[in-house]
C-alpha cells in the first residue's frame, strides 16, 4: 500500500493553524502566545516546557514548525470560537483533522465527525477520513 501523503500535510499545516490563532485571536502576540500555553496545560494537551513569547509563535506561524502541543491548543482554541473560523487551505484542513483525533479519544470515525462542531463537519470531513486512516495505521501514536 502506498502512503499517503496525509501526515505531510498535516504536520505541515501545524504553521498555518498557529498562523489561523495568531491573526483571530483578540489580544497581543505575547498574549497569545501564554494563552496557547496555558491552555495545553490545562486542557491536557501537551506540556510546554515553557511559555513562548509573541516573537517565538510568529516565528512557528511562519518559518518553522510549532510543536505539537502549540498545533492542539490552536485547534483547541479556534473551534470554540464564535466566529466558526474554519481551515484556509487544505494544509491546514489536514492539521486541524489529526488535531482534532489527538485532543480527543474516539472509538470510531463516524463518532469523531459526529462530534466535531457542525460548521467543520463539512469541511473536514475528507482530512478526517484521512487522518484517522493515518491512525489506524498506528502513525498518530
């Protein structure tokens, strides 16, 4: 079986999606930066070994890869939001699908889309299939 691009993508898409929380969150950088922290801390997300500053995650929104705990927060954060933000492209589709399977234990597929808010069902219902066919291929361990 060939492997499919999907991890790729997705670990790719992690810049985009602390990009996506940069540009909609309402507060400074620096701000931002100790809210994505501290919400993969109690959240349970991940944990920091510190918190970034505002320089430091626009640096992961553009030049480098955040780390996965910054990459879940985001996601975390954005599908709380009022505004419904949804993924800008399909890279960042893919990072917010194998976001929402590490954040959450699902037991099936259908469980997870039917768990996702109702304005990304639509959205990431393709990356979703993707993702958890990556996990069940024991990638997301």
């Amino acid at each position: 079986m060939a492997e499919s691009p999907f991890y790729s993508k997705a670990i790719h898409g992690t810049t985009r999606l602390v990009g996506h929380w940069l540009l909609l969150g309402d507060a400074s950088p620096d701000r931002l930066a100790m809210i994505l922290a501290d919400t993969a801390r109690l959240a349970k997300l991940g944990e920091p070994d510190y918190t970034p500053n505002g320089a430091t995650l626009q640096t992961w929104s553009r030049d480098s890869t955040p780390p996965l705990w910054a990459a879940r927060s985001a996601t975390f954060l954005l599908m709380q939001m009022p505004g419904k933000p949804m993924p800008q492209d399909e890279f960042e589709a893919c990072a917010w699908a194998y976001c929402w399977l590490r954040n959450r234990h699902f037991e099936t597929l259908d469980e997870a889309k039917a768990a996702l808010p109702t304005h990304l069902q639509t959205p990431l219902a393709e990356p979703l299939d993707a993702a958890w066919h990556d996990k069940e291929g024991l990638r997301l361990i």
